[in-house]
C-alpha cells in the first residue's frame, strides 16, 4: 500500500501514507496505555504484535532492496536481516509468556535474536552513511564512533553498568547477557549519531527516517536495559509501543525517497562532488563539536564517580582515557588539515588572482546600487583607463546615454529571471573609453557576460569595437555597390517597398527614375574599361549630388541607375508630372555634362524613365514601368526623358506574346527560305542568289527576320538571341540542301547566306561544322557565300580574322554586308579576308537625286575595284539605278528592279532564262513578267495592321508563299 500511495508525476506527496502510519502506531499506544482490556491480550499484543510489527519492516525492506537495485540495496538487506531477527526474538518471547505461559528462561533463543538485531543495523548504518574521500577521513569517521561510544559507556557504567557487572547470584552467562544489551546500544546509538552529521545526500528522507526508527528502537531498549524498569516490565505495556512505532517507521522509511522523487536511476551510481587531489571534506559546525560534546559526556561520566563519593572504576579510567587520547589524535588530524586547506585556499586565492590579472578581459563586480567596486588590471589595456579610477564610479555614467535604457532594462529583467533558469546573459553596449583608446569619438563597443554576484551583478567584459566596425562595413558592402558605394538593388528595392507599403503609401507623386548611360559600351571599347569604371564613379557622385537629402540614388548594375524620389503630398497630376520631369531633366542635364577622365573630356548621355506610386501599384511593378519608360526613351533618339503610359506595357505583352508564336513557329516548321536573285549589271545574268528566311503566319503574312527578331541594344531579351541563333542554323542547313537540289539539277550558281559576326564566332558553326554540312549534301564549298552582317566594334577582329581565314581555306567565300553604314566597316575591309563586297541600301536609294552621295558610292567602288573584289549593291529598285551603278564600276545589283525573293518553283523558272534585261545608255529598258503580284508584306516594326502595304505591280515583285 505504501509503495502505491505516490503522489501523482509533477504534484506534491500524498499524505495518505502518514496518516496511515499516524493511526497504526497512535492506536497500538492507545491500546498498550489502557492494558489492552485484558492481561492476555496485553501479551499478546506485547509479543506477537511486535514480532509482526518487525516481520513486517523485514518483508518491506527486503521487497524494496530486491526492486530497486542502487547503491543502497546492502543496507536494506542488513536493516530486513535485523528487523527478522527481532520479529523471530518477539516470536520465541511470545511463545513462552503466551503459548506455554511460563516466564521466559534467561539466557534464551529469543535474547540470542535480540542480540543479532544491533550488527546488521550498525553495518547498514555504516553503508548509508557518507563515505570519506581519504584515508584520513575513514580515520575521522573511526575516532568520532569511538568518541561517542566512549563517552556514552563512561556515562552509563557510572550510572548503571558498574551495578549490574557486581550483581551475585548470577552466572556468567547472564551476566554477559546484561552486559551485551547496552553495550550494543551504545555501539548502535553511536553509529545514529555519527550517520546524522554524514548523512549521504541522495535517498535523504530514506536514511532521515531509517534513522529516526532505529534511534526510537534504541531509545526504548535503553529504558528496558534500565535495573528499576527492568524489574516492572510486563509485555504489552506502553514501552512496547515505542518498539512497535520504531519498526513501523523502518517498514515505511526505503518507500519515502520513492514519494518525495529523490530516487536515483537503478543502475546509476550517485553522483559525488569531484575533489581536488589531496582535499579533504570539510565538516559541518556540528560535526565538528562532535568531538567536545563527546569530551565532555565523558567527564560528567567521572565527574558522577566523583561527586558520589564512589572510587573511579578502572573501566571508568580507561575509557575516558581512550576517548582523550582519540580527541587529541583527532585534532591533530583536524589541525593538519586545516593547514593544508588553508595552503590550498591561498593556492587557489593565488591562482584565481593570476587568472583575472592575466585575462584580457576586463572583470568588473558592480554593488546592487551600480557603483563598481572591483575591476581587473586589464581596464588599462581595454578602456584606456587604469582599473583604480573606474573602481568607485557609476556604471550608468560609463554606458553611452542612448544605450543607457537598454542595458537597464536588459539587468532589471535578469535580475528578476530565476537563478536555474538564466545563470547568465549578455549585455552590448557602448562604453566610454580613455584618452589612450578614445578612437575620435570617447567611445567603444563593448560586450558583457553577466553573473551574478551578493545581490550585485559581475561582468565579464571584451571590446568588441573591432567586430562591430566589421560588421557594418560587411553590411553596408551587402547592401551597397562596390564601384560607386551607392545603395544597390536589393537595398533600393526594399527603401521602394517601403515607399510604396508603408505610411507614405498615399503620396501619388513618389516617383522612380530608372536611368541608363547612352554610349556608356562605346567608352568601354575605346579608352577601355577602367576609363569606364571612373566614368561611372564620377556619374554616381553626381547623381548622389543631385537628389535631395530625403531621396536615395542607387545604381541597379552595369551603366543603370535609380533615383527614388518623395512626393510631397501633391493630388494634382499636372503638377506633380511636371515637377517630376523637371527633376528628371536636371538629373539628365548633370550626367549628360562631359566627364573629365585620363586628361581627355568624354561625353555620353542619360535616357531617364520615370513611374509614378500609383494606386495598387507594387514595388515590383513600379522598377518595371519605369525601366519601360526608360527603354521608351531609349527608342526614342535617346538622351530623354520618358514617363511611363499604361500603353507600354502592352507593347511588352505584344513583343511577348509575337516570341511565343515565334518560338512555336520555329517548333513547327512555319518558316520558307526564299532566294533573291543577284544579277550581273553588264549582261543581266543572274550569278548567284541570296537566302532569305521568312516567317509565313497563319494568315498567309510574311515576316521578315528584322520583324520577327528583335534583340534590345542591352541584350534585353536573351531569348530572343537564342532563338535567333536556332534561325540563323536552321537557315544555312535549308540554304545548303536547296543550292544542292539546284547543282544536281544543273542550275550551278552559289547562294549567299547572311550571318551575323557574333554567330559565325559561335561553336555551332565552326569551319569543320560547315565543311561536314557542305560533304553531307555534296555542295561544292565555292557555291556557299557567308555574307558578313554586322559590324559590331566589341567583337575582337581577332578571332573574327582568324575563324574567316579558316572558311576561306575550306573554299568558302565571305561577303561583307552593309558595306557603308558605320565606322566598323572600314576596320573591316581593312583586316578580314573579303571576296565580295555589297554595298548599303543607303547608298544606293539617293544615288541618283544626290551628288554627293555619287561621290561616296563611286569612291567606295574604286576601293572594291583596287582590292579585286566583286561588288554587289544591295536595293537596286529603279533602272535609273542600274544604269548610275553600272557606270561607277559596279559589277553585281540585286532588288526589285530585278525581282524580288522568289520560291523555289519561281527560282528554277528564272535560271532557266537567260537572265533580265538591263536598261540601255538611251534610258529605254524592257521589263519582262516573271511573277504575278506578291501578297501584302509587312513592312515595318510592330505597328498596326495600317502597315501592312501592297508593293507596286511591277514584274519584280517578291513572290508569295502561299500558306500551308
């Protein structure tokens, strides 16, 4: 029952179990009290009550040792042995007052029993209590049990057992008998006294009431042992109660660790305090006036000899003497060891001193009032102050006032955390320094563990300023660019964010100026990048420059900068617009003045996109209208201001929505490759043709590629290029396997591909990848011209020489196109291996209004003809054009005074002629018909259907496709 009477897991004991205890034993003590009624049940009660009693702490303390297997499982063991062998002592008595009602012999088995109960107790004590870490404490523990068994048989010889070792009449058994029960007593009330000062820790309510129960036992056998009691006992009298009681509580006493939750894991041992090599415990007040009391018990015990007029007894004399040699013997024990605590405590005192003098941390011990009073050398090192002029002052008054608050609410809320819980915390602040680590502004960073420390607090203290300067500047690195340390575009996003979600969400006229650098890439390529690098520094300083103090300029990457701009409050769209405008039109102004950079002035200019807040527009959709506008600006002449309009994004969606037809147009095979002729101006031969992909739509509407492909001048829209790329492949593969069909079908003139610089740079069409394409289809490698369609300055002419020189070795011609519209063309012609040059259309639509573009083109014509090199001019659409070209010098022509882009049915008709009729000196010219009129083309960028125009019914119109 008591073993199952446990509080539940969490709550407080049950008290279910004392009362249980309180009434047994108050009623058995009510009983022995009133006689029991009668003077049988009196015996009864008196004997087999008590050897029950005893039987039952046997079983207990048995059942718990078997259960719980720790490291005072041999105690309870001794104490069941010990309370058996009183039950069976109860038992034999009861049998002769009780059973056979004759006294009880004496000696007997029952005194045998009696006398076997004190040695398994005393071992059991001696294993519950406290074991000594050194030999010197086994020797203390040894003196101390002798000191009070000492002084306690001083005390009761003279008082008793002088008496009875002197009584005649009896035998020497009976005699050892009387004495054996009190000696055994002093031995076992002197173990309780010694376990009560070295009690173990663990199982303490265990051991508190095993001992309380066998210092009741104790109790009761010295009345008993008492001559005059003796003589009047009778079983089942109030004495017994005390005997009935003491063994209740050693039933009760191995459950009580099990309630109160201090039961430790079974097969754990308990954990022991580590102890220094050579230490030793230190006593308890006490236990250490253990020894005195004991002195002192035994000089009542002469003193009672004395004062009787009685001789002092040799047993007397002897022990007392024992028990003032032990005492001596024992302080000198004490005496050295408290010398070598004391060495031991100047040791450590020595070592702790070296520890915080040495640190370099600085430790400060503040009162509960906040004065410091204690601080470490290294005050001098750290602060810049010596520890003897912070000792004495405020704490608050060395803490920073705008960290003051903080630190002390941060201490107050420590302080009042429980100890367990929060043994420390850490405390950051800024700290006033000396004059020898002032820093410029008195103050440094300063990190604090805090303990606590008598009510007051310790800190223990680093400066951190070093950490601290680090990590702002590794902050402001993530969140600024590092060219211009103007905010980038994670920092502008978020200040947008902020703009638009936040208290100022309602101000309409906040604007974004989303700004690019025109010309920015030609600075890059001429005077080079680091002259790039300063331009940008110096554009970013005047942007930083020109925004008010509420604003914030950033640059988003590359020549791209923002400007986020605060509104005032304005609901006027008119004003605001025009507010906005004039500040983006100062800041285009500012970055559009030259830039002083290498001793040289260079110019570029700003095209500026600006957005305005408006309602429910998102910070991500606010940088996207303003790049559009900018992007708008751009498309516009550049060098301008743009504000956003809702109708630019639908110009987006509609690029958008043309690459996602491209992209299944490419899929699904809805290009034709048509050929334009290029004819001989002398004879009107056609001696070669020109490839020219077209995207037939749905409607039956041909796309050309400058319709279909539009790549922004930033490379905006990759994709775009990629898809491009796949065009460009698929155009020359489609080339190649026609111009095949036509040499196998005996109509063996080459056919011209246009390829831009960048894509014959690319891999996929190395001059080994060509020449398998041309032995694949069985095309000679002179019947393919790669007609060269850009001019870009960034390329590296380079490798542009060296991958045309490699084509040419192969056998494949290069054609430069365009030749005449930019300053890249001559650099070209100058270093690239060209066979065959092809003028611009720019040349040739005002040749016959303009002289001085006669001028040019002839001019241009002579250099083709020094250089050996064919010419074909491109846009040849009037005979007046013919004749005018012819005249300079040009051998080749190609346009619609000709014919236009034909199929291949249309193609292989005109081969089979002779070729066109060319214009006379007399200006006549005779047409010939070789097609009908073509469909509507599409001219123009992504306007409306009001571009879609109907070429002039003439003979060389381009063919159309009819849709599939």
């Amino acid at each position: 029952m008591l073993s199952r009477s446990t509080a539940p897991v969490g709550g407080p004991p049950s008290a279910v179990p004392q009362v249980v205890l309180a009434v047994v034993c108050g009623g058995y003590a009510v009983g022995a009290a009133f006689g029991w009624g009668s003077r049988q049940v009196a015996m009864f009660m008196g004997d087999f009550g008590l050897s029950f009693a005893a039987l039952v702490a046997a079983v207990s303390c048995g059942l718990y040792a078997r259960r719980h297997r720790s490291r005072f499982r041999p105690a309870w063991m001794l104490f069941a042995a010990s309370s058996g062998m009183a039950g069976i002592g109860n038992g034999v008595w009861g049998w002769y007052e009780v059973v056979e009602q004759t006294t009880v012999p004496s000696p007997s088995l029952a005194d045998f029993c009696f006398l076997l109960f004190a040695p398994p107790a005393i071992v059991g004590l001696l294993v519950l209590a406290k074991r000594p870490v050194t030999r010197a404490g086994w020797v203390c523990l040894g003196l101390d049990s002798w000191l009070i068994a000492g002084s306690l048989l001083t005390l009761s010889w003279s008082l008793a057992l002088a008496h009875t070792a002197h009584f005649q009449g009896r035998s020497v058994a009976q005699s050892a008998l009387s004495l054996a029960y009190p000696l055994l007593d002093i031995v076992l009330v002197s173990m309780v006294l010694a376990l009560h000062f070295r009690r173990s820790s663990v199982h303490r309510s265990a051991i508190n009431t095993a001992v309380a129960a066998l210092a009741l036992t104790v109790l009761c056998d010295a009345l008993f042992s008492s001559p005059l009691l003796r003589e009047h006992y009778r079983s089942g009298q109030i004495l017994d109660a005390g005997w009935f009681a003491g063994s209740i509580l050693l039933a009760y006493a191995p459950w009580v660790a099990r309630r109160a939750g201090e039961e430790e894991p079974e097969e754990a041992e308990p954990a022991r305090r580590p102890q220094p090599n050579g230490s030793r415990p230190i006593a308890g007040s006490l236990a250490a006036l253990t020894p005195y009391l004991a002195a002192a018990v035994c000089t009542l015990g002469i003193l009672t000899n004395v004062l009787g007029g009685r001789r002092i007894d040799r047993v007397v004399l002897f022990t007392g003497c024992t028990v003032v040699l032990a005492l001596v013997v024992r302080q000198g024990i004490m005496l050295l060891d408290n010398i070598t605590l004391t060495q031991e405590l100047a040791q450590k005192e020595n070592h702790f001193r070296s520890l915080v003098q040495g640190s370099s941390d600085v430790i400060m011990i503040a009162a509960p009032s906040g004065v410091l009073r204690y601080v470490s050398p290294a005050a001098a090192g750290v602060y810049g102050r010596d520890a003897e002029e912070l000792v004495g002052s405020e704490l608050a008054s060395l803490i920073h006032p705008e960290d003051l608050g903080r630190v002390v609410h941060e201490v107050r809320r420590f302080l009042a955390a429980d100890p367990e819980d929060e043994p420390t915390t850490r405390i950051e602040c800024r700290f006033r320094a000396g004059a020898r680590r002032s820093g410029g502004d008195g103050w440094l960073n300063v990190e604090s563990t805090v303990n606590r420390h008598h009510g007051g607090l310790i800190f223990n203290s680093r400066d951190v300023t070093e950490r601290v300067r680090l990590q702002a500047q590794l902050q402001h690195n993530a969140s600024h660019d590092a060219l211009t340390d103007l905010p980038n575009r994670a920092l502008f996003t978020e200040r947008v964010t902020k703009a638009v979600t936040g208290r100022r969400a309602s101000d309409h006229d906040t604007a974004v100026l989303y700004i690019d650098l025109d010309g920015f890439k030609q600075v890059n390529d001429t005077i080079g990048h680091q002259a790039g690098d300063e331009l940008l520094v110096q554009a970013a300083r005047r942007l930083g420059d020109s925004v008010r103090s509420g604003d914030i300029a950033a640059r988003l990457g590359g020549d791209e900068f923002a400007a986020l701009i605060t509104g005032d409050g304005t609901r006027d769209r008119a004003a605001r617009e025009f507010r906005i405008h004039e500040i983006a039109d100062r800041l285009r102004i500012k970055l559009s003045e030259p830039y002083r950079i290498d001793g040289r002035d260079v110019r570029v200019a700003a095209s500026i996109g600006v957005a305005f807040a408006e309602p429910g527009v998102t910070p991500a959709g606010l940088l996207r209208n303003a790049d559009l506008a900018m992007y708008r600006a751009k498309q516009a002449g550049k060098g301008r201001v743009e504000l956003y309009a809702p109708q630019m994004q639908d110009e987006v969606a509609h690029r958008a929505e043309l690459a996602t037809k491209l992209r299944s147009a490419l899929q699904d095979g809805e290009f034709a490759l048509l050929h334009q002729p290029v004819v001989e101006l002398a004879s009107g031969r056609v001696t070669a043709v020109a490839a020219h992909a077209r995207w037939r739509s749905a409607q039956g509407i041909l796309f050309t590629p400058a319709e279909f492909l539009r790549v922004g001048d930033r490379g905006r829209y990759t994709e775009d290029g990629d898809r491009a790329t796949e065009l460009d492949r698929w155009q020359l593969q489609e080339a190649v396997e026609q111009a095949a069909a036509r040499h196998r079908a005996g109509h063996q003139i080459p056919v011209a591909v246009r390829l831009s610089a960048r894509r014959l740079l690319d891999r996929s069409l190395s001059p080994k990848g060509i020449e398998s394409l041309l032995t694949r289809h069985g095309l000679p490698s002179r019947a393919l011209v790669l007609e060269l369609s850009e001019s870009d300055p960034r390329l590296p002419l380079d490798d542009l020489e060296r991958r045309l020189v490699a084509l040419r070795r192969i056998g494949v011609r290069i054609a430069l196109d365009g030749f005449g519209s930019g300053y890249a063309a001559i650099s070209a012609l100058r270093r690239l291996p060209i066979d065959v040059l092809r003028l611009d259309r720019g040349l040739v639509d005002g040749l016959v209004e303009s002289s001085r573009l006669h001028k040019i083109t002839a001019g241009l014509l002579r250099i083709a003809g020094d250089l050996g090199m064919q010419s074909v001019a491109d846009g040849v659409d009037l005979p007046e054009q013919v004749l005018a070209l012819r005249s300079m010098g040009c051998t080749h022509g190609m346009g619609v005074a000709f014919s236009g882009p034909l199929d291949e049915h249309r193609l292989r008709r005109t081969l089979t002629h002779s070729g066109y009729p060319v214009p006379d000196l007399a200006g006549q010219s005779r047409a010939v018909v070789l097609s009908g009129s073509g469909l509507p083309v599409r001219r123009g960028g992504l306007a409306g259907p009001d571009s879609l125009v109907h070429p002039p019914l003439r003979s060389n119109s381009e063919t159309s496709v009819p849709p599939t």
